[in-house]
C-alpha cells in the first residue's frame, strides 16, 4: 500500500508545538498538533502491484488564541506546499466549552510507490 505518513510525520516535526498521531494526547499543552491520514485509495496498478494512490491527510492545530493557529497553520501550509502536497480544506473554529480555537486543515496528493508526489 502507498502511504507517505512516515514523510509527514518528519514534515510536521520541530514544529512550536506539541505533534500527536491522530489526536492531542495531552490537553494541557497547547499549541498542539494532531494529523492522521484521512484517506489512501488506490487510482491504478502495474505489474500486479500498486502504482499510484490519492492520498488525504488531515491536520489539526489547537490552541488557546487564533493567532496561534493563524501562525502555525501557515507553517504547516508552508511544509506541505513544499512537499507536493496541495491543501483541500480550512476551517477556523471554535469550542465554547473548553475555550480551544480550532484550525482544521485538509491536504491531498496523488504519489506514486516510491515516494513521488504528483498533483
């Protein structure tokens, strides 16, 4: 299966905040990341084996103000565009209860298996 999560994993390293697989494990240190990959569907095979996938990925930043989220958002935007991937989606938002903002950020490439990303 084609994958890229171990590229996204060291794309989303060294980040100003904490960078969790799937969902923030520790709520008490904000800034934080959470990505997981959203999707991996199979577009054509050679020789038996799998050739090209459409790959999505989400990414979610958490924090306490939405400047935070507008700073690292851009970050993230910045690494992502670097490595071929295209963002699909953005959202701000808000959770009135625990007083976190939300920046919910969507990505999406079509990669061949050795690592090659294609638009």
């Amino acid at each position: 299966m084609i994958t890229l999560t171990a590229r996204i994993a060291e794309l989303l390293g060294g980040l100003d905040a904490a960078v969790f697989y799937f969902y923030p494990q520790n709520w008490v240190q904000l800034p934080a990341v959470s990505w997981r990959e959203s999707g991996n569907r199979e577009l054509a095979r050679a020789d038996g084996q799998p050739h090209l996938a459409e790959l999505t990925y989400a990414v979610d930043v958490w924090s306490q103000s939405p400047a935070q989220n507008e700073a690292l958002g851009a970050e993230i935007d910045r690494r992502m565009a670097a490595a071929g991937l295209r963002r699909d989606y953005m959202a701000d938002l808000f959770d009135a209860k625990t007083g976190f903002h939300h920046r919910s950020l969507r990505y999406r490439c079509v990669a061949d298996g050795q690592g090659r990303v294609y638009q």
